[in-house]
C-alpha cells in the first residue's frame, strides 16, 4: 500500500493537470472582465506546470474525451481514498467519514 504523502502528492500532480486542461486562455479571460492580476497569476501558475510536467505531457492529457475522463477519474479515486468523498463542491470539505476512522 502507497504511503499517505505519495498519494497526496499524486493527488496534488493530477489536481495540477486538470486546472491546467480547464484553464481559459488569457483573452477568453480578459473578455469575461477578470482582473490582469489573475490573470498574471494564471500565466505563471501555468508556466511552472509546464516546467515541472512539460507541455506536451499537459496536453497529452486532454487530448481526447476518454483522456480527459481518465484523468479526472484517477483525481476523484485519489480523493476518495484521502477521504474526500462527502466533498460537496462549495469549497468547505466537509466529510463525515473521518469521523468514523478507526
């Protein structure tokens, strides 16, 4: 069984990989009013993906539907299994189930 640190990690390398493949390019943002500093934000933010897991392996990942649902799938286990799985969207994490760790 993987230690707990190499599945967050691998959860924090596939969190990465999605918020790259759903990230809008700077124009799509710049038309729907976000601020240049977000924006600034968002470039280097992908910037560094892109020098830690290279560009091509980025976009490797959402080249096709099944890809791209694949990759979401293997986030969502990850997550689950760090104990996630009451996680209900509105940024809170809620979960009851650590409660029932024994």
């Amino acid at each position: 069984m993987r230690k707990k640190k190499e599945v967050q990690a691998a959860e924090q390398e596939l969190f990465t990989r999605v918020w790259y493949g759903r990230t809008k390019t700077p124009e799509q943002l710049r038309e729907n009013g976000t601020p240049e500093d977000i924006i600034q934000g968002m470039l280097r933010a992908s910037k560094a993906a892109e020098e830690k897991y290279g560009k091509e392996s980025l976009h490797a990942n959402i080249q096709d539907d099944w890809s791209w649902g694949f990759l979401s799938g293997k986030l969502a286990a990850l997550r689950w299994v760090l104990g996630w799985e009451n996680f209900n969207g509105d940024g809170d994490g809620i979960n009851e189930a650590q409660e029932l760790d024994t």
